[in-house]
C-alpha cells in the first residue's frame, strides 16, 4: 500500500471496511487494532489511531485468555484459518509451509494439531527455525526441503517459492498460494511439473469466507474464532518490536524493512 502496489484494478476489492483515503496512497490502511469500548476489550478491523468510531459490530470481544498485545494478531490468525479452510489438510500427509513470516509460522503451528501431522516450515533464513520449531513445525533450509508433499502452503511472497512449491509436490498434490504480489508479475515453469503430475494450483484470500465454511460463518465468526486461537502463550513469540504511535513517523522506515509482528502501543498502554 504505502509503495503504491495495489493495482488499479484491485482498488475497489482491496478496500478495507473503515479505510480513510482513496488509492494509490496517501490512505488509512491499518488493520489490527485491539482497544477498549466502553469498558470491554475488543478487537477492530481500524486504521491506526488512538481514539475511533466504529460500528459495534465490527468489534469483537477479546478473550479473557488472551492478554492485549497478543491479540493484535487476530488477523493474521484469521487469514490462517482462512488458508487452513481452503487447503483442508489431512491427518497424516506431508505437508510443507514455504515462508516462515509470521502467516506461514501460523498456518504450520494450526497444522500441528492436526493428528499425526507436522508442518515442514521452509525458509531461507536459518535465524527461523528455533521459531518454527516452538510452534510445533519442522524447519529446512530450501536446499533440504522435502520433496513429494501431498499439500504445500507458500507463503513467502516471493515467486521463487511458487515456482520451488511446483518441483516439490506429490502427484496430484495441492498447492495453496496465500501471498500476494501487487503489481508484481510472476513467471511459473507450467511446462516442467504441474502438468505431469497433475497438480493443482489454489488461490487463498482472506476477503471471503473459504467456500468450505461459507454460509456456516460469518467474518465476524472467523475472527472471533481466530480470536479464541490466541489463548497460546507460545504464540507471543510473533510479536516483535514496540513502537509509541507518537514516534512511528521515525520509525517507520525501519519498521518497512521487514521482521514478524511489530507492535504499536498507545499512551500507557
């Protein structure tokens, strides 16, 4: 959003529901704010800021299990279970989750409790895999990651692990595609693999309810159950620095550069 990346033709989808601003940017994008609504924790899909009008509706309880901060990451937790709907993993297949950004730590922590069942976690950042493996995942370098997976979830948002996800697959394998590129283009080898071993290739978006729960679910369903997930206390392992609001504007340019869940704090709190 801030690079201007949202194509024109994603400008009516991409909108969030109490976004400030039209596209290509300046706009009040944020989405994961968690305050106090007469007395009640709750968690609300807003932009940034300290105080806010928004429909009661639209704010869902915080648990009390689950402490403040950590809740910020409903909505990752949401896209998750979003992803987990569409993918419908099995107990028991090998299942393989490219990208250990904090979605991809939390679709592979949401595949461990699956019976018999463990996510292998592939990054390229060696520095992850203490993470993954807290969380319950196995962990490999690209180089050692394991192939014939019945079930890939990519999430690195990097086209190279697309195009690893297509030599990796099982026949007739699921590939769910969880990252978005923007304005990005992305070549895939459709002429090796995906033919051959008839492999089927799954876009995952959080702006709808999987068909799998549709009409079962509401948005507000899925974030309140998302909510309920965040009763872990291992989970505080995917939050990262803390920043004032007062201070993001110097902050901001480090903050872009990349890392897991960074946390914006107000007044005291």
């Amino acid at each position: 959003m801030f690079a201007g990346r949202v194509p024109e033709t994603q400008y009516a989808v991409m909108r969030a529901p109490l976004m400030g601003g039209e596209f290509p940017f300046p706009v009040k994008y944020g989405y994961a704010m968690v305050g106090d609504a007469e007395g009640e924790r709750v968690f609300v899909l807003h932009p940034h800021q300290d105080v806010f009008h928004a429909p009661a509706a639209m704010c869902i309880p915080v648990p009390d299990a689950v402490p403040t901060r950590r809740a910020a990451l409903a909505a990752n937790v949401e896209t998750a279970v979003n992803i987990l709907w569409d993918a419908a993993p099995l107990p028991g297949e090998r299942i393989a989750v490219i990208g250990a950004g904090v979605v991809g730590l939390l679709v592979g922590y949401l595949i461990s409790h699956l019976p018999g069942t463990i996510a292998t976690v592939i990054d390229v950042d060696p520095g992850r895999e203490a993470l993954a493996r807290a969380l319950g995942c196995d962990f490999a370098l690209p180089d050692a990651a394991p192939a014939a997976c019945e079930l890939i979830i990519h999430a690195s948002g990097n086209p190279a692990g697309l195009r690893a996800a297509l030599s990796q697959a099982a026949f007739e394998g699921r590939i769910v595609e969880a990252s978005w590129y923007g304005d990005t283009s992305v070549a895939l080898p459709l002429g090796e693999h995906f033919h051959a071993r008839r492999l089927r290739l799954i876009s995952s978006q959080v702006g709808a309810v999987s068909p799998a729960m549709r009409g079962r679910r509401s948005y507000a369903d899925r974030l309140g159950f998302a909510l309920s997930l965040l009763a872990d206390p291992r989970l505080d392992a995917l939050l990262g620095s803390v920043t004032r609001f007062d201070d993001l504007p110097a902050r901001m340019p480090t903050l872009l550069g990349g890392g897991l869940c960074h946390v914006v704090t107000y007044g005291e709190n």
